[in-house]
C-alpha cells in the first residue's frame, strides 16, 4: 500500500498567515454574532477552514466570495467585512507563494 507524503515546507509556510486570517474572520463573526447571515458565514468558514479544503486551494475562492456576498449582505461592522477581504488578499498572495515557491 503507498502513503502519500505531506506536501513541502514551502506550501505549509505560504498558507499559515492565510490560516491566522481565517481565523481571526471567524472570531470576528462569532464576537459579531447575531448580524444578518451570521450563521450562514460561521458554516462557510468552517467549511473553507475544513482539511478537504486546505488540501485542495481551489475549493476555497469560491468559499470566499459567498462569504464576502453574505458579508456585505448584512449588518455587520466595517472592520468585519475588511477581515473577510484580507482573507481574499491573503488567499491570493498564497496562491502566488505556492506558485513561485517562495517560503514565505
């Protein structure tokens, strides 16, 4: 039976500032909570945060853009809605990282 290996450092190094903010999205949503569509943003993030995704980058963008639709879609702060569009800037400067195999 063949193993796959964990993907290189470099892939590893590109997504750990995309991670932080995905994360940071997510406790701004829940520190939010109650905003129009909240509950609809915490499951699409939890999706996009999902292994299935992470292993598979292009899963992601369109995770991204039913998150910044819902986002803008609601009541919600100004500062959470530029967290959902760093995570798009960070998603693409990822995708740039694993594409030029920079470390970071």
């Amino acid at each position: 039976m063949a193993f796959v290996e964990e993907k290189t450092g470099y892939t590893k190094a590109a997504i750990s500032d995309l991670q932080g903010a995905w994360i940071f999205l997510r406790e701004k949503v829940v520190e939010e909570f109650g905003f129009k569509n909240s509950d609809k943003v915490l499951f699409h993030i939890d999706e996009a945060m999902s292994w299935e995704t992470v292993r598979n980058l292009k899963l992601m963008e369109p995770l991204i853009l039913v998150i910044e639709n819902l986002v803008r879609q609601s009541d919600c702060s100004d500062e959470l809605l530029d967290t959902a569009k760093n995570v798009r800037s960070l998603y693409n400067d990822t995708l740039a990282a694993i594409k030029e195999g920079r470390a970071d």
